[in-house]
C-alpha cells in the first residue's frame, strides 16, 4: 500500500526530523512518501502527481498553516479526483502525542479497507 504523507512546513509543528519519525511509523502499515524526504527527481512537481497517483491513501497532517498551502490544496483535490482516501490527523505540539494518534488512526483505517475489499 502507498501512503502518500500531505503536510505544510509553514507551523514549528511539523519538522523534517518530525517526517522522519512519521515516515517510520506510517512504514508499519505501507511505504510512505514524504516529498521533502524522498523526492529526489529533478522535475519535484511531476514526481509529486505521480505519487499521489500510485498513492492508495493520503495521511494528512493537519495543522493550522495547512489550509494556506497552495500544495497540500493540489495535494487533497488530486486524492479527490482519484477517488484516494485522504485521513485529516490534527496535530498539536505534543509531538509524541500526535505520533500515537497517527499510529492509532492507521490502524483504524487499515481495518476499515479491509473490511471494504473483502
């Protein structure tokens, strides 16, 4: 299963280090794509598109600077047009905290495709 991970730098929320870390706990349930991590094409925008569209789930993170990036709107209505599940998670600055809610939901979300694929 390819995770596609939506996120905005724009909030100390979210960090590179702080990727790294969902990254790692979204490898438990698929392979994850991060752009700032694993975009190392030279055309960055197309390889974005192309992973959202290989992507069978987008992780949202959620934070309040979200709604201003003109990337993660791209990001979100591009999961819509492809009919790609999208999972908002609200972020705080508890770090820890919101690493176990993502790891929670994942497993919710697991369950629920495949409960429909059955």
């Amino acid at each position: 299963m390819n995770i596609f991970i939506s996120y905005t730098l724009r909030d100390e929320i979210v960090t590179v280090d702080y990727l790294k870390s969902v990254s790692k706990i979204v490898s438990n349930y698929g392979k994850p794509f991060v752009d700032i991590i694993d975009n190392k094409a030279k055309d960055k925008q197309k390889f974005v598109i192309d992973q959202l569209d290989k992507a069978d789930l987008v992780l949202l993170l959620s934070t309040n600077s979200v709604s201003l990036s003109k990337w993660v709107k791209v990001e979100i209505d591009r999961a819509n047009q492809n009919n790609t599940p999208v999972i908002s998670i609200p972020l705080n600055a508890d770090q820890a905290m919101s690493i176990g809610y993502i790891e929670a939901q994942l497993r919710t979300e697991m369950k629920r495709i495949r409960i429909i694929r059955e």
